[in-house]
C-alpha cells in the first residue's frame, strides 16, 4: 500500500465484482470490521439467500446511440425487459393496423399503439437504442483476456464491447453508488462516525 496515500485517506471502499452479482461496502481506516454495505440498487434486489440478497445484478444497460449507460445492475435488466416488450408490443399492434379495415377495429388497435407509445415515453426517450450486457466477468478466463481486441457480445447479438470497455463503465456506475449511498447515510445520520465533507481523492478504492 501508498503509505503517503493512506496518510490522507478517511474511506476505504471494497468492491466485489462478481460473473452473476457485485456489490460494495465501506469503512473507517482505522475500523476495517465496522463496515456498512452500499444498499439503494434500483430495480429488484432479491437474491435466494441472505448472502446475496443486498448485491446486484452485474449487466449493463447501454445506449449505442448517446454512447453513455442507462442503467446498471437489476435496473438495467428490467429497463430493458420493459423496452424489448414495449417495442415488440407496438411493433404488433402496428402490422395489426394494415390487416384491418373496420374503422371500429382500427381506432381500438391505435387507441393502444398510442397508450402504449405513451408508457414508453415515461421510461426512455425517442434515441435510445439500448442494448445489454450481462455475465461477462467469465470472459476473463481466457488467456487473452485482457488483451484491448477481447470483445463480448450483446445478448441479442446485435453489439460488441471490449472487456475492458464493460468493466471501466461497470466500476464507474458502482462508484457513482457507492457515492451516492455514502451520502445519503451521512444525511440520515446512519455515518455518525464517517467524515461529513468526503471527498474522492480521500477514498482508498
């Protein structure tokens, strides 16, 4: 360890980045078994045991078009669970539209295109073009692993991410977590003990 840099560090941050789940936790130097873990995923966060239960998911929900993240962890799998039904729904109910005539028939079907474009519109905007990652940590068993030219595939196939590429934007979504939870804790006075004007570079990652 940077002994200098510990000599200025107020925080240590732990991450596990897990193939199925990852999570964080965060303690005093000087009080390594008093840690508290980094909880306010969104999406669901329900595991089948207790030792899992309070992690989230490691996928990664990405814009090709803005090229930035949607979402990540559970929130990225059900955002885009919600985003593939919703445009296969639409997709539907407009071949349905040019099978019609009855003008009855056809104003029920657009009635429901537009409810439907309107459940949409709450959740994404009009350029998202997401596609997900999840489960690549076991790519990393390969012998080029780490090599810049080690991709990974979208689960529909559609798009390739270098390794590397995932876990950078992987990491930084969990510290943008870990963050946000540090300082909601101190706000609810659940940090009584942790430094109240943290900032980054006082944190050992």
């Amino acid at each position: 360890l940077n002994m200098a840099a510990m000599a200025d560090t107020k925080q240590i941050v732990s991450i596990d980045f897990g193939s199925f789940g990852s999570q964080a936790t965060f303690c005093l130097p000087n009080n390594p078994s008093n840690y508290l873990i980094c909880n306010g995923w969104g999406g669901m966060t329900s595991c089948p045991d207790d030792s899992t239960k309070k992690k989230t998911l490691t996928a990664l929900l990405w814009n090709k078009k803005t090229e930035t993240v949607k979402a990540f962890g559970f929130e990225a799998y059900q955002l885009y669970a919600q985003y593939v039904g919703w445009k296969n729904d639409i997709k539907t109910l407009q071949v349905d539209l040019t099978k019609f005539k009855e003008a009855k028939k056809l104003k029920k079907i657009q009635k429901g295109i537009d409810k439907k474009q309107g459940d949409f519109a709450k959740l994404f905007d009009d350029d998202d073009d997401l596609v997900y990652f999840e489960h690549f940590k076991p790519h990393l068993m390969g012998t080029d692993a780490l090599m810049k030219d080690k991709y990974v595939q979208s689960t529909d196939g559609s798009t390739q991410m270098s390794i590397l590429r995932l876990f950078e934007l992987s990491l930084i979504e969990i510290k943008k977590q870990v963050m946000k939870e540090a300082d909601r804790m101190r706000k609810d006075d659940k940090l009584d003990a942790f430094p109240t004007d943290l900032k980054e570079d006082q944190i050992l990652w």
